[in-house]
C-alpha cells in the first residue's frame, strides 16, 4: 500500500478506548494465532504476520481465510508516474477475536498492470488525484492468483506509545511527521507502526528488501523538514 494513502486512511480510522482483547495472552485464541505483533521470517527470509507470507501466499488463500471476497481494484497513481497497484480490501475482519480492515496489494509487474488498465471497465477519479479502475472478469481471476506485496493492517482499537512497544518490541528508528503521525519502523521485520496523534493506526508490513521503498516517502519529508528548520 502507497505510504501516502496509508497515512490518510489514518485520519478516517474507527478511534476507541484501547480493549482489553489487545492485551490479552495468544493463548486464549483456538487455532493458530493470526496477531499484529506476532511477526516473523521465514527460510529465504519473508515477512510472515497473520498465518501469510509475504511473497508467497495468494490472495485466493487470503480469501479463503476471511471468508469473504474483498474489493478488488486497479490504481493509478500519477504523482508516481501513473505506476499501477492491485488491491484488495477487506472490512471488519476478525482474526484471533481482533477487529480490523485489511488491504492487501497484490505482487503484479507493471506491464501485466498495464494490461489490465487497458481492459479495465470503469475509471474513477478519487479527490487524491489517483485513479480507481474496476477491472475485467478475466483480470480479477488473475490477481486471486497473484501472491501477496504488501499488508496493511488496521485496528478498529486505538493504541499508544505503550501497548505498541510492549506488543511489538523496542523499534530499530522512530519518526515524526509534521502532520504529527509518529511511525515505529522494525526493519528486520518489514514493518511499519503509524499512529496518528488521536491514537488511530495503520501497521504495513513487507518484505525486508522492499522496506527501504516503503519508508522512503517518509525519509524524503525528514530531510525536507531538516531543510527547512536550517534555512
């Protein structure tokens, strides 16, 4: 998921009173637990959060797991250089009894994106400036095939500096935007924690060689921000 797009679904995320569920031990959920802060890798050194694996799991597996479809569809992006992104949204998923939406981008080459706007069947404009294509029947069976990029997870529960280093563990870096979103980076896990002021949150998650891209936007606006305090 596009860090900017991530930080503005911060500002429409459900805010609440941290629940108890959050602190609750795993060993309360039947199964296998599928939590936010349990993060690991695996043998070629993948990100796996929620019972996927970044790089490897389908979103055809994902939606067996939630039981439910999502919304797929195609973005532009033109302040990217109309580079192209597949996602998938899911709303109100419970996983271990937690509540969350998920949107799930799908790992696509360009050309193949491409192809798809092409055969797309309806362009809408957003107020962001991106562009949103519903895609074609023989597309959508493709990206179901497609495995998974990147995981954005957002809580319906809000949280703060405490819960998230208790939860996650002592972050390698932290920033802080202008805005005032602060963002616990893990590299070594491909994960981002970005908490609003008001306590909404957004965790992305990656693989660790596509973290650097991920956190890139926020270092560009770090060393902006620096610019500007020494002129």
């Amino acid at each position: 998921m596009d860090p900017r797009i991530a930080l503005s679904v911060l500002a429409a995320a459900v805010l609440g009173f941290v629940g108890i569920l959050m602190l609750m031990p795993e060993e309360a959920d039947e199964g296998e637990p599928r939590l936010p802060w349990l993060v690991s890798t695996d043998a070629q050194g993948r990100t796996r959060v929620f019972g996927f694996t970044i790089g490897e799991t389908t979103l055809a597996e994902v939606q067996k797991v939630f039981s439910e479809e999502g919304k797929i569809n195609l973005f532009a992006r033109p302040d990217a250089g109309d580079r192209y992104a597949a996602e998938a949204y899911f709303e109100q998923i419970y996983l271990s009894r937690l509540r969350a939406d998920f949107v799930i981008t799908l790992d696509l080459d360009q050309p193949s994106l491409d192809a798809m706007y092409q055969r797309g069947l309806r362009i809408s404009q957003l107020a962001s400036g991106d562009k949103k294509i519903a895609l074609a029947p023989e597309d959508l069976e493709r990206v179901t095939r497609a495995p998974i990029r990147s995981i954005a997870y957002l809580p319906w529960k809000s949280l703060d500096a405490d819960i998230i280093e208790r939860r996650f563990g002592p972050a390698a870096r932290i920033l802080v935007e202008e805005s005032g979103v602060t963002h616990w980076l893990y590299p070594d896990k491909g994960m981002d924690i970005g908490l609003d002021t008001r306590g909404g949150v957004v965790i992305q998650y990656v693989n660790r060689e596509a973290f650097r891209e991920l956190i890139a936007p926020l270092e560009a606006q770090q060393r902006a921000l620096k610019r500007s305090e020494g002129g």
